[in-house]
C-alpha cells in the first residue's frame, strides 16, 4: 500500500496487479489454509465390487454409490434406543473419516452387538450453541453421553464377528484413509471384504469348512494360519504334535 501510494483499502485487483498474484490465489490466501480433507489425495478405489462404468480414478465414491440402502438414524442417540445393547462396549475404530463433504468428518465405531456404525460429528462454536440450544429439545431425563450423541445422523456400516477382528482388519487401514474424502465407502467396502474371506475360508467346498467334522475344518484354518504367523500360533498345544506326525 506503501509503494502503490493507495489510500484506504485497496481492491483484490489492485493487490493483484502489485503483487503479481492472481485474484483467485489472493482469495485464497485472505480465506486461510485449505480444509485438511481437501490438502491430501481423496480416497478413489474401494474393496467393494462396482460396475465396470463405475471405476474412474478420478471420483471420489460417496457411501451412497456403495451403500444404497444403508440404514440411516437421525442421531447415535436413536440408534441405541432401537437396540439399547449397542452402547454396551462400543469401541471407537477412527474419529476422522469423510464422506465427499470435506466440511463434515464422521467418527467411525463398534458397537457391542457387533455393529460398525458412523456417527456424524458435528462442531459448533460458543455462538451457536447458545442459539440453537434455546431451539432444541431438552436432553432425556437422566440422559448421559453412554446414551449416545442426540446430534448428528448416525448410518450402520456392517457388523465384524468380534472386536479383535475390526481391530486387525480396520484399525490401523482407517487411520490410513482418515482426514480424505470418500473414506466412509471405503470403510464400507473394508468390512464386506473381510466378511467375504471369511465366508470363503468356511464354506463346506473349497474352504475349510466340513459339516461332517466341524473340528477338523477348523484345525485345517488353524494349520494354515499358523504357517502364515508362525510367531503368533493358533492350533492348541494338545494338537501340534498330531499335526506334526499328518505332515
């Protein structure tokens, strides 16, 4: 402003052409740093299978491409109230999983009855708590947050068998796909993946899977996981010397 001599504030325009800026970079300077979600690459591929039209990898896929016909609550708090056994021991997998909306994250979880769920976390400033709150209804009688958020939808995204298989198979890939869009279909897509192999490694004909011997099906998988991380095994003492003397 100086050098120019202006008096007064001076247009986006002119900064521009004393700057050698272009107007849109100067809006973008004045609008301060870029949303996080929108800084890192968008998540483009999913486990989940689509139409061969579908796979351009370019489009961010939103969890209605994926998931139609999820199912959808109006607040976490509603969710639990359908099924009160939901707030018993649920587990948060990733607090910061976007849609295609980089304003809006979602708190990825695990619900007690084996359900994954998102729930939409929503932020609000001082101002706004203190407007709206004087809109909306009040809390439950004796409500308390082990009853769910009474703000922000809440969508289910599948069920895992067990809190140490999401643990294996979402924790650490979802922190990996977090603060990016499209992760939610992602998440998806993740949990019918590992619903698949595993109906795949159980099924009565090429799995390990035997109606006939039940026992013996599963000392198959355990064989076979065991050969896999040999650090870690799986088959029952009692039964690894008879597994010695069958190779």
């Amino acid at each position: 402003v100086e050098q120019s001599g202006w008096e007064g504030c001076p247009t986006v325009e002119e900064i521009a052409d004393a700057t050698g800026l272009s107007a849109g970079e100067l809006r973008e300077i004045a609008a301060g740093p870029p949303h996080p979600a929108v800084l890192r690459r968008a998540v483009s591929e999913v486990d989940e299978p689509l139409p061969w039209d579908d796979h351009r990898g370019d489009r961010v896929l939103a969890l209605a491409d994926v998931a139609p016909q999820a199912q959808w609550w109006e607040s976490e708090y509603a969710f639990f109230q359908d099924n009160p056994r939901r707030r018993h021991r649920f587990y948060s997998i990733q607090p910061d999983v976007y849609d295609v909306d980089p304003a809006q994250s979602w708190e990825v979880l695990y619900a007690g009855t084996g359900e994954v769920y998102a729930r939409e976390l929503i932020t609000r400033s001082l101002h706004e708590i203190q407007v709206q709150s004087r809109d909306e209804p009040p809390a439950p009688e004796g409500w308390t947050m082990r009853d769910g958020a009474l703000n922000g939808r809440c969508v289910l995204l599948g069920r895992l068998p067990s809190l140490e298989l999401v643990r294996d198979t979402l924790n650490d890939p979802a922190a990996v796909v977090a603060r990016r869009r499209g992760g939610l279909a992602w998440v998806y897509g993740r949990i019918n993946l590992t619903n698949r192999i595993l109906r795949a490694g159980f099924r009565l004909s090429g799995g390990f899977g035997d109606y006939g011997d039940p026992a013996g099906g599963f000392e198959r998988a355990w064989r076979y996981l065991d050969g896999i991380f040999p650090e870690s095994p799986l088959l029952p003492p009692s039964r690894r010397s008879v597994a010695s003397e069958d190779k």
